[in-house]
C-alpha cells in the first residue's frame, strides 16, 4: 500500500530567492505606508527589508517590526550607513530578489532619489518606487483599560 504523505504548511523564510519589498524609513511609517507593505507582501509573498537611515527613532523602528511580525511577514531591517545613496545603491545590486522599493513622499533619501538620482541617471532604479503618504493606519486601534 502506498505511504501516506502529509504536508505542513512553513512559514515563508527569508532567502536569497524570496521576493523581497523595500521599505525606506527613519522609523515612520507605520500608518498607510505600513499598511500598503504589508498588502503588498500578502499578495506577492514576499518579505520585507527595512532600510533605516537618517536620524533614526529606534522605539519606532521596533513597532514597524512588531507590527510585520504580527501580521505574519517575514522582515528584517538594515542600516543604509552614513552614505545612503551608496548604501542604497548597494542593496539594490546585491539584491536580484527585490520586486519593489516603498517610501513616503517626506522622506529625505526618497525625495533626493526623486528629484535628482533617477532624473540624472545617477542611479538605475530597476524597481517600482511607489510613494505613499503617511497617514493614520487602518488597523484596528487596541484600546487599553
């Protein structure tokens, strides 16, 4: 008789060949562009890269990964350095797997990408960057006693 096989559902692991979203931040974003992140990996499951730069409010940071955890996306975060057009620049070659890059219109490096980096050619943004304004989450607020 023929064995009986079963199959268990994994969670998705971050790897060289996971579909990964970029999410540019300083520690905001947790309201809309969050939001959009996290639809966006549901629907092409994919993980999330952090990429913290500038003045960085590290208690924030830790939400936006609590808040990826909770919603069952696979995340990890990374600094773009001291030069983050560089580090940016960087993170792209070095990452054939990224399918978007997601920021928020206010955002220092995001706007000097679309004011004078893309425009000048100076760097080749071979992915999607979509803008979204920050904005209150949909999530539904917890109410504490």
């Amino acid at each position: 008789s023929p064995a009986k096989q079963t199959v268990e559902k994994l969670p998705r692991a971050i790897s060289s060949a996971t579909r990964r979203v970029a999410f540019l931040t300083d520690g905001r974003g947790v309201g809309a562009p969050l939001d959009y992140v996290i639809e966006l990996c549901d629907r092409q499951q994919a993980s999330v890269d952090l990429l913290v730069h500038g003045v960085v409010d590290t208690k924030r940071v830790e939400f936006l990964k609590k808040r990826l955890g909770r919603a069952g996306i696979a995340h990890r975060s990374s600094s773009l350095g001291i030069d983050t057009v560089t580090g940016l620049d960087d993170y792209i070659s070095q990452h054939q797997s990224l399918i978007f890059l997601v920021a928020m219109p206010d955002d220092l490096l995001a706007r000097r990408l679309t004011e004078e980096l893309i425009p000048s050619r100076e760097l080749h943004l071979r992915v999607p960057l979509v803008m979204i304004e920050d904005q209150p989450s949909k999530e539904p607020a917890t109410k504490s006693a």
